[in-house]
C-alpha cells in the first residue's frame, strides 16, 4: 500500500493483502480518529502493491508504478482530491521513467531561471 496526506487527512491506495493486489482508496481523518472509502468516479489505476503515492500540492495526489502481481508498472496517474477522480497521464518522452515498484519519490519546488 502507500499513503500520502492531502487537505489535512491521510490517503491510502492499494497494497497487497496476501491473497492478492488491492486498488481501492481510503481516507483517514485525524480529527475524528475514522478510516473510510473514498468513492471515485470513471477511470482509475489498476491493483498493485509497492508504488507511490505523492502529495503534489493541497488537493492533488499522484500514483507512479508498482507491481500488479505479474509485472512491474510505469503507469502515472493524478488524484484530484475535490473531485474524487483519477486522471491517467501519459507521454511519449523517452526520459519516462523506466517499470519499477518498492520505490521512493519526493517533491521539489525549483525556481524559476
């Protein structure tokens, strides 16, 4: 599984449950100390365990490859938070990073010039 916080509350995606890879999404609110499902609407990533799921900003979240039981993945997708939906980016750079799980990523503001 991997988690991430975005708007003050704790996010949780997928993961492995020993009897196979998990897609769902939970919210965990500390206010209330209560874990529960968060609906998503249309598309959304595959099951998977050993990705990454990184707080872009106050409301975005984003998901980067992981394992789905039978091959790593390189897919990318976006979590708008407000609007409870995924949004799958592509490209067709050749610098798109190579299939990986167990991994890291972290968030850097750069300056512009």
């Amino acid at each position: 599984a991997a988690m991430c916080s975005v708007d003050g509350k704790v996010l949780l995606m997928g993961g492995d449950t020993g009897s196979g890879q998990y897609s769902k999404l939970f919210e965990f609110d500390p206010q209330n100390g209560c874990w529960s499902p968060v609906c998503v609407a249309g598309s959304k990533p595959s099951p998977r365990a050993g990705h990454t799921l990184t707080a872009v900003d106050e409301k975005k979240a984003v998901l980067f490859g992981g394992d789905n039981g039978n091959k790593r993945l390189d897919d990318l997708w976006l979590l708008d938070v407000e609007r409870k939906a995924w949004s799958h980016i592509t490209s067709s750079s050749p610098l798109w990073p190579q299939p990986r799980s167990d991994h890291t990523v972290c968030t850097m503001e750069c300056e512009d010039g």
